[in-house]
C-alpha cells in the first residue's frame, strides 16, 4: 500500500525556536549570563554578567623569514585562481596557515607576557616587524665587527674566520678557535632572540 499524501508547505519549515518569558526562573538564569542588552534583558534591568575590558588572554606577536626569504609577520592567503589544482592550493593554504601561527603567541597573564616581550615578541604586527630589523642590524654590526678585528688576527685566525663565513649563508659573528693543533669549531649564525 503506497499512499500519496499530500506535502503541505509547512511540513519542511525547521522547528520553531521556543519562547522565554524573561521573568520566568529560566529566563532569570539565563540573563544572569547576558552581558549585552537582548530580549533576555527586559527594560529598566541590566546583564547580569556585563562586559568588562579583560587585558588576558593577549596575543602577541613575532616576524619570521617566509619563504620568498623577506621578513614578515603575517602572510595573506593565496590565491585559489593562481593554482591549477586543488590539492597544490590547500597544501599552499596549510603553508601560509602555518607560518601565521608561528608568528603569533597567546599568553594568560602579566608573567606571560614579560616573558615573551623578553624573548622579542610584539603587541602587533607592525612593532614585530620593526623589532625584526633591529634585530638583524645588529647581528649586521657584530658581523662587521668581527669582520674588522678578523684583519688584526693571525693568518691561522683569519683562515678559521673565513672557512666559518664560507659555510653559512648567515652573518658570522664568532668563531670559537683551537690552541695548540685541537680542531677548531666554528660558531657561526644569528644571534638567537
């Protein structure tokens, strides 16, 4: 037996929402939690839990070299119309989504944030970026420095400091040498922040 009832229009509307008198029990538990005025909030009355500045939780912010070898804070999000397919934009967008969250940093409380202004995060973007080229001027400086006093040293220095520069692409700012035919190391790169 297949019957064929009729489909009234109202049959596929979504369930209605209820209604709350607002000085109904329910209605005063749940402007206990309202922090703005909403038809939980009848007039005359105020939320029962209002909006309060709260500094914490912040996020803080610090630049990083993307890919392309400049110095950013955040990276936009690539153009769908730029990639032929699907699966090389997403991988792309996990990129640029990876890089952002490297760049920023959450912190609870004053200590916090101390401790990471310490470590050379920024309240923005902008002052992360500046605070980024302060940074590698002055590993710039002490490059130079170094490069400066290498030309005093002995020839067997000065090999040691040109063998580190010549195995990195960063700035050299030490060497750490050998006395008396001990291999020497080389402690090359930035300056760690």
């Amino acid at each position: 037996m297949d019957f064929d009832l009729p489909v009234h229009p109202l049959d596929d509307e979504a369930p209605g929402g209820i209604v709350i008198n607002p000085h109904s029990p329910l209605g005063k538990e749940l402007r206990k939690w309202e922090q703005h005025q909403s038809e939980l909030t009848p007039r005359g009355t105020q939320p029962g839990n209002p909006y309060v500045y709260r500094p914490y939780p912040k996020m803080l912010y610090k630049a990083r070299i993307q890919r392309n070898g400049q110095a950013a804070c955040l990276m936009p999000a690539p153009d769908p119309y730029a990639f032929d397919r699907a699966d090389l934009y997403e991988r792309d967008v996990l990129a640029v989504d990876s890089f952002n969250k490297s760049c920023q940093r959450i912190v609870a409380d004053e200590s916090q944030e101390r401790i990471a202004k310490g470590q050379g995060w920024c309240d923005d973007p902008q002052s992360a970026l500046a605070q980024f080229e302060r940074e590698q001027q002055e590993i710039g400086n002490a490059a130079a420095e170094a490069a400066f006093y290498a030309k005093r040293m002995s020839d067997t220095a000065q090999r040691e400091f040109q063998q580190a520069a010549g195995a990195t692409h960063e700035h050299v700012v030490d060497v750490a040498g050998s006395k008396r035919g001990r291999k020497a190391v080389a402690g090359s790169g930035p300056v760690e922040s």
